[in-house]
C-alpha cells in the first residue's frame, strides 16, 4: 500500500501522450474524452498515477511543448472543464494525476512573447526573454555561437534586427529566469493545476532553466556551463518545494534532470527540492548484465545520500521504443547515434522487453511506463515523410529520424487501422500489421504483453517487498542479474546466451517467458518466492 504523502516514492506511473492515446470525438486525434473513456483500462492495468504530457493551448511546433497558455486546454484535447473531470475521474479510479510544466520556454505565441515583438528592442517586455543584438558590423550574425537542440544555431533574427534564443526550436524563445514576472508566473500555474487536484508536476528540461547573464560563447569543458546545470536554478525548486508542501496532500516536483556528473544530478533530489528525478542512465543502458548492474548499483548509491527514490523507466515520447530498440545490435540509446535503416530483430527485442519489464517493476522506487510500452509496440520507422511533425527531423534536414515513431496512435481492437482509435485515420497512420498487438487481441491472450504487465503491475500492489524499499545483490555468473527485495522475494534476469539456475526451493511467481527444464532461458527473466 502506498503512503498517501509519499505516494511517489513506489508508484507505477503510465505516461499519456494524449494525442495518440484514445479518440472520442473522431477527428483521429486523441483527446482527454478518450483518456476518460479507458480509465477502466487504466485500472486494470494496475497503474497508480498518470502523467500527461502537455495539453495545454499551443501551436503544436513541438508537440504541445511550445506553450502558449497554461491555463487553456488544447481546442482538439477539450476543455478545461473536461481536464478537471479527467482529474477527478481518474481519482475515483484510484489514480493521481501528474501534469507537465516547461518552466525553459514558451511558445512565440504567448502574449508576452508577442508583446515583446510588439515593444521593439530595450523594451521591459523583451527583459522576460533573451533578446540581444547581432554581432558582425550590422548585427548579422547570431550573438554567440550556442546551437539549438533540435539543430542548428539556438537564436533566430526578428524584423527590427534584434535575436531572441531558443535552446530548442525556433517557435520556443527561452524565458529569463531572472525576471520576476517569470518566476512569479510559473508559481501561480503550479498553484492553478495544484488547486484542480494535479498531484505533481514533471519539470520539462528541469536542468537548463537558468542561464549565464552575459551569454558568453559555450567553450567546451567551461565550468560553470553558460546554460546548463547553474547553482541558481536550485533557489527555484526550493520555492517551488515549499509551495507544494503547503498543500494537506503534498504534491509532487519530478524533474527532468539529463547531468553526466551523479553528485551534480543529486543535489536536485534533496530535502528542500525535487521529489524524484528520471534516471536517464538507466533507460540509455544498453541490454548488458555488468552495465546494467553498474547502473543500478550507482543509481541507489547516489539516492541514498539525499533519502530520494529512484526512479527506472525503459522508453518515452523521445527515445525508440524498446521492442525495437533491444533488437539491434547496439541496444543501448544515444540521440546522436540515432539513424535511419538500422536492422532490427523484432522477436528477440519482444523477449528482452518482457526481461526487462520484470526487471524495471522489480527495482526500489517508482517506475514509468510509456504508453503502448504494455502492448509491445515497435518503433514505426516508415512513417511518410510528409505525416512527419518532429523539428528533430526538419531542422537536420532528414538526417534524424526524428521521434514520431514512437508516438504513433494505440491500436484499441479491430483488424485494421485505425483499430479502434476513433475516426477513420489517425493524425499519424498506424501500421496495417498491428491487428495482433490490439488490447483486444492481447487481453484474450495469457501469454500477451499485455497479460505480463497486469500480472506484474498487480503483484507489485500486493507483494510489500517492491515499491520503495532494498535491493541485495545474489552473487551468481556475471551475465546474470538476481537481486532480492526481501528475505523471500527475488528477481533474476539472464543476459547471458545459455540457461541459468534457479535457487535450489524457490516457487515461481511470474516469469517473462517459459522456463526450460526448470532453468530460466537467455533474455528472460523471473519474479521468485525464496523458501
């Protein structure tokens, strides 16, 4: 049973991309109707939290992370009013809500950012964002030589002659988090979703929110870096942990924190800060025993200090989807190694991800599951090029595939597309093969993805050993992962190419694939009761 004031700290938190999740209106995109219509679904799943992307009035440049209003739902999710009802429904359901907050920027379509057009340079409407002169002798080129993460330079020239930055694509000008309107604001929206009964907020780029006043050029190895990771950016959690600590039911801060540098990635995660943090090292690990074990065993090390959960999460709305992605050859993630054409083998990255959602749920602290992540879908990687959104994949001009393969609508049932979705075609089209990857065709099926993730989702309710808690390592061949959580509870994962041994009395409590001969196969893994 979870704390109720720490729920966080062992939840199972589902990730809505609520644009390719369920259609109720059908206009082939996904809407919060739709979320409600599945919250049985949802339920029986056994997830205890939801956490949605955002949803709020946007352009869409980038998903929805491009901002125009917090306090306005996207016209094709709904409404504000039907926000409120989801929240509140889900919780009849026993399940919170978690919203997304990208306190980095806003969308060029935010009535300050259009007031700051409006007022020309050396205006106080443009001291909430970065604008600056050129450099060159008329201002012609960018004022210093950052480059955008999507791509390309991280500043674009407005009409009077000034640039604004944006550290992701153009139509997302950076806030100045030196202004106290700014800081004022985003306080005022955490109170707005919090007030509507939102149980936390993920921070969207939690790391990059301050920047070097004087935007010198990024010189590698400098230290501070100009825009990443400064010791002002802590100041803001802080107040932003008090204000969710003045709540009867605390609401929790989960930050997006992408730091190499462990004790630097901590300090967000101490008493007065964050409540979690996503642990990228462990979703970026390649599908190796020693790796992985080095992973968790630094990813608990570190936590321990600060008295943080860790959190495990396999996949997301940015990274390949793990059916696809532990089919390759290399399977770990890296964005810049991300191309096109790259062979992948579909059964074994299926037997690897059902090895590896028992591993994830089995680990102490909270885990994310990514929508479709319970159905095995597999990275779409043939999308047209002219259905492709991702700036990723426009501003290099192709070169990167881009991240709408993984954000590609559920199939709900039926045999062909849109199966179930709503409409008839969905805002980015499913593939004809997906009739067998169906909830429909799945919840009939005992041996289904599906059948795995609500049988390990309803054991992680009910067995006290998981959630938050202890992990000790068993000692065993190096290329096999066995962990215990208890004095009777076991986890024991084989990475290894030939069978590995149970311990000698143990009962099966759930296994990802079929034991042979009483041995667990390779790139399996099993959830154990110990005599």
């Amino acid at each position: 049973m979870l704390n109720p004031h720490e729920w966080w700290r062992g939840a199972a938190i589902y990730q809505v991309y609520v644009r390719s999740f369920a259609d109720a209106d059908g206009d082939g995109v996904g809407d919060l109707a739709g979320v409600r219509s599945r919250l049985p679904y949802l339920a029986e799943l056994g997830v205890d939290a939801l956490w949605f992307n955002p949803w709020y009035a946007s352009p869409m440049a980038d998903g929805g992370y491009d901002v125009a209003d917090y306090r306005a739902i996207h016209p094709a999710f709904g409404t504000l009013a039907e926000a409120e009802r989801l929240i509140a429904e889900a919780l009849d359901h026993g399940i919170r809500t978690i919203v997304d907050i990208v306190p980095n920027h806003v969308s060029d379509q935010h009535r300050w950012f259009q007031e700051a057009l409006a007022a020309g340079p050396g205006s106080a409407a443009r001291e909430r964002f970065w604008f600056r002169d050129g450099r060159g002798g008329s201002g012609e080129l960018p004022p210093n030589n950052w480059t955008s993460q999507f791509g390309g330079s991280a500043w674009t020239r407005v009409p009077d002659g000034q640039w604004y930055l944006h550290r992701f694509a153009s139509p997302q000008p950076d806030l100045n988090w030196q202004h106290p309107d700014v800081r004022t604001e985003h306080e005022e929206v955490l109170r707005f979703w919090f007030d509507r009964g939102a149980a936390g907020v993920r921070i969207d780029s939690a790391a990059e929110v301050v920047k070097d006043p004087t935007l010198p050029d990024l010189v590698e190895g400098a230290d501070p870096h100009p825009y990443l990771d400064r010791d002002e950016i802590h100041d803001i959690y802080r107040g932003w942990r008090k204000l969710a600590e003045s709540y009867a039911q605390p609401r929790a801060l989960i930050g997006e924190v992408w730091l190499p540098d462990p004790e630097r990635f901590a300090r967000y995660l101490r008493q007065d800060e964050l409540h979690t943090a996503f642990n990228f090292g462990f979703l970026t690990c390649p599908w190796d025993a020693e790796r992985l074990r080095e992973t968790i065993t630094t990813t608990l090390a570190v936590h321990a200090p600060v008295h943080a959960p860790a959190t495990w999460v396999l996949a997301n709305h940015d990274i390949t989807r793990t059916v696809t992605r532990y089919g390759r050859a290399d399977t770990g993630f890296d964005f810049a190694a991300k191309a096109h054409g790259i062979p992948t083998d579909p059964a074994l990255g299926t037997r690897r991800a059902r090895a590896a959602a028992l591993l994830s749920l089995a680990l102490p602290g909270s885990v994310y599951l990514y929508q479709g992540e319970e159905l095995g879908l597999p990275e779409v990687e043939d999308l047209p090029v002219e259905v492709i959104e991702d700036p990723m994949f426009h501003r290099t001009d192709g070169a990167d595939p881009g991240r709408d393969g993984c954000r590609v609508p559920l199939p709900w049932s039926g045999d062909a597309p849109p199966f179930g979705f709503g409409g008839e075609a969905t805002w980015l089209p499913q593939p004809t093969g997906w009739s067998g990857l169906t909830v429909e065709r799945q919840a009939a099926d005992e041996g289904s993805m599906l059948a795995l993730y609500r049988a390990a989702l309803r054991l992680r309710r009910s067995e006290p050993a998981l959630g938050d808690g202890e992990l000790t390592w068993l000692e065993g061949h190096r290329e096999v992962l066995g962990f215990t959580r208890s004095d009777h509870f076991a986890c024991i994962v084989n990475l290894g190419a030939g069978p590995a041994e149970l311990p000698l009395g143990s009962r099966v409590l759930l296994c990802s694939g079929q034991l042979a001969d009483g041995e667990l196969p390779p790139d399996t893994a099993v959830w154990l009761r110990l005599p």
